[in-house]
C-alpha cells in the first residue's frame, strides 16, 4: 500500500518481546506477530514508572504476556488501555487483567452499522473485548506520573481511539497512522470519510512525535499526516476518474491504479477502493447498483 510521495520509514529493527526505551515515560515491547499488515509485529506500550499503563497488550500470545509481566514490576500494572478492538490489539487485555486485577479502559466494543444500514460481523474483530470502561473523546486516564487523553479517531475502525501524553508531546496513534505504510480502511466498519476526518483532526494538534500500533516512530507528525491526505485525495480523484472513464467495478479499479502490487495485498487495495467508492456515494458523486461491496457495479452520478 505504499506511495512514494509519503515519507515513510521502514527502518524498524527491534527484538520481539524485549522492552525498548523510547522517551523517560515510554517503553516499547513488540509482540512475535510480523506480517503483511502488521509489519514487525503488534506494539505494546509501557507508560509510566510505578503505575504503569500498559497500552494495546497484543494478540491473545502467552509469551508476548509473559514479557509484559516481565517488563513490569509486580503489582505495578495499573490499567490496560486499547486503540481498537482487532485481534492483534486487543485479546490480550483479558489475559492481562486476569493476571494483573487492572481494569481495561479504551474504545468501545466492536459493533458497526454502516451509512447503508448494514450490520459489520467482522472477523478481524476480538467479539470477547469487554473493556470495564469505554473511553470517549477527551475522557482523561490518570497516573502518578503521566496523564493520557483519549483522542476518537474513527476511521480503521468505527471505535479506533488515539491516545495523547500530556508532558512529552506524544501520541499513541494506534493504526490511525503507522510510518511504515498507509492504514487499511475496510467498509463496512472502516469508512473513509470518517478516517479523512480524524486526519483532519490531527493535523489541528501539535504532536512532536506519534507511537503508533506497528512499526517505529512518526517523528514529523504534522509533515507525515499532511502527506497522507494528500496520498488519499489524489486516490480518491484516480478511481473518480476511473469511474468516469467506466471501470465499474473494484476489480477493475484495483487493476489500473495499483499496478504491480503484490498479490497478498490486492485484498486489502480493493478493500481501500471500495472505502473511497463508499464515500463517493455518500457525497453523491458515484452511484451504487447492488449492495454497497466488492461484488457491487458503481457508475458516474
């Protein structure tokens, strides 16, 4: 899903499950899960000294739990908070809590109705996450030593939340934005026009540095956000003109403007595809024929 007009920074060479110190709140551990969307792995994040917050506790992987409980004094987990509800983010709050007796705070659980009245059953979803607080935009968690506010940044998902550390001008970012790739929009839970919305959103703010959900660091926020929407606007006129031109389906639309993407991502490009498409629609700019997915015939208004 790469674009050569973002700066993106693949350089990340870290060991699993071995915690990395990254500013003097924020320690990092990478879960043993790489692949094609994950890149190296899930990031989990240690904030805080005493009471530690411990952000996005991974995949439901015994050993990646067993490092943050290694990573973490006894008795010094105080809250577990989530950006989203995926697999690899969120499963492993339960085991954590379990083990730990901290409460599990953040989005809300997994559960989307699309503009079009859908309902998404998603499988990339934990159906188990029950956090024993859900977070709304601005809500505050508190520790000893460091403050986090919640951030809704729907958009990868409808219940994606971002979270901000006052005092070192960071920001978890989740998989809202990564700086080893573009962010996976896949209707109908993701939507497009939501996640346009939330760049929008940070691009307002003053962020020195983002920790997102997988991979290093984003150390130019304000550059690289802009970059993204700017990558977005300029996909969203290719497949328009696509339309226009009478490409009529995702297919089709995949073909010419993704050309020479390998195979195991042209899932996920149809996918992004059929997200601008949604909102094409829902601006009254593409007609739909059918129902709102991959299989669905999309023509000029």
């Amino acid at each position: 899903m790469a674009s050569d007009d973002i700066p993106f920074d693949r350089a990340l060479d870290a060991r699993p499950d071995w915690p990395t110190r990254l500013s003097p709140l924020v320690r990092r551990l990478i879960a043993n899960n790489g692949g094609p969307f994950t890149f190296t792995g899930t990031c989990t994040y240690l904030v805080g000294a005493r009471d530690v917050t411990v952000i996005d506790p991974g995949p439901a992987d015994p050993q990646h739990q067993a490092a943050i409980l290694s990573a973490v004094a006894p008795g010094h987990v105080a809250r577990i908070l989530v950006t989203h509800s995926h697999k690899d983010h969120a499963p492993g709050a339960a085991t954590l809590q379990a083990a730990t007796g901290a409460p599990v705070l953040g989005c809300a659980p997994y559960g989307r109705r699309s503009a079009f009245g859908a309902v998404s059953t998603d499988a990339s979803h934990d159906a188990a996450y029950r956090p024993d607080t859900a977070l709304a935009d601005g809500d505050a968690v508190e520790g000893s030593d460091h403050r986090l506010v919640a951030l809704a940044t729907p958009g990868h998902t409808a219940n994606h939340l971002a979270f901000a550390l006052d005092g070192e001008a960071g920001l978890f970012s989740g998989d809202h934005v990564m700086a080893w790739s573009t962010t996976v929009v896949a209707p109908p839970d993701g939507s497009m026009r939501d996640y346009m919305a939330s760049l929008d959103k940070l691009q307002a703010r003053a962020d020195a540095v983002y920790w997102p959900g997988h991979g290093g660091p984003v150390t130019n926020p304000a550059r690289f956000v802009r970059a993204l929407a700017i990558h977005r606007r300029q996909r969203e006129n290719a497949i328009l003109a696509r339309i226009q031109g009478g490409d009529g389906n995702v297919a089709a639309i995949v073909a010419a403007i993704y050309a020479g993407l390998p195979p195991a991502l042209k899932g996920a490009a149809g996918l992004s595809v059929l997200a601008h498409l949604i909102d094409l629609a829902e601006r009254d700019l593409v007609v739909i024929e059918g129902e709102p997915g991959p299989a669905a015939t999309f023509r000029p208004r």
